[in-house]
C-alpha cells in the first residue's frame, strides 16, 4: 500500500527533465510565414500570423496561433507539446478553428537534440473519409528562428512534405 502511494505523489509531482527544458525554448512571442503546397496543379500558397507560446508550469508548453488561410480566412490554432516521463516520449494535441478533428502527437526527439518529430495520425488530404499518417518536425535554427515542416506518408512508405512554416521570434 505504501508504494502505491509513493508512486501515485510521484507522479502528482513530476521534476522537470531535459526534454521539459528542451520545450521551454518555445516560449515566448512569434510571427510566422507558411508556405503550403495546395495540390500539384497549383503554386504554394503563403500565408501569415502571429503565435503565442506559453507555459503550463515547467512541464508544458501552450501554443496559440492567430492568423490567416489561404482561402483569406482567419484561423486559430491551439497546440500543447510536454514530455511523458513514464512513457519516455513527447505527447501533445493539435485543434484549429477550420476542422473537427483533434490531432494527438506521439514523438521523439533525435540524438543531437536539434530536431523534435511529432507522429499522428488524421484525416487523409483526399478527402475519401479515410486516415493517414502524418509527421510535423520542429528545428531550431537559432534561438530566435525555428522551422516546422509537416509530412504526409504516401503509400509507398516516403514522407512526402507539404508545408514549411518559418517561426521568428518578436
């Protein structure tokens, strides 16, 4: 009984890791350009905002975005990132004002510590109601600069990027 109060407080109380510090770099006040390739047939489209990014505590990081789409409409978007210690992995969620669907992250950052991929999973870009599976990779680029890129898996097992989004710092 007395371990399973002990592990119950640990986990009531979680200490910041490296990978926690690691996200608390995000913090802070952005403007951001997006360029998205909106299918073969057509250019890029670009598009502009602002996102702000805070802390829940030392363990996670909220990040709201303001800006436009490229059809001129507004979006917000709503993104958590934190570090599962139990799980030993990043987790976090995704929402945006133009879809229904609540994205959920599963990732890992790579060995130099440079490049955090986020895993999940959602709504194929075709439209056929089926699911794909989808990556967003943050880089930092310096302390004021970092690029998110977002990946589709194609059938023949090759992410296929379809939008780069470049973060500076205010």
């Amino acid at each position: 009984m007395e371990t399973n109060t002990v592990q119950q407080e640990s986990m009531m109380h979680s200490e910041p890791q490296k990978e926690h510090h690691w996200l608390q770099r995000l913090v802070g006040e952005w403007t951001y350009e997006t360029e998205a390739l909106m299918g073969s047939d057509q250019p890029p489209a670009k598009c502009t905002g602002n996102e702000s990014v805070r802390s829940l505590g030392e363990l996670w990081v909220v990040a709201e975005g303001y800006g436009e789409m490229p059809d001129g409409d507004t979006a917000t978007t709503m993104m958590t990132l934190g570090y599962d210690s139990q799980k030993q992995q990043y987790v976090g969620t995704w929402v945006g004002s133009m879809m229904t669907y609540l994205w959920t992250y599963k990732g890992e950052m790579n060995t130099t510590e440079t490049v955090l991929s986020l895993h999940s999973e959602g709504p194929a870009m075709s439209g056929e109601g089926k699911m794909a599976e989808y990556k967003d990779v943050i880089e930092f680029k310096g302390d004021d600069h970092r690029v998110m890129t977002s990946h589709l898996l194609k059938d023949d097992g090759q992410w296929q990027q379809f939008m780069t989004v470049n973060y500076h710092r205010k």
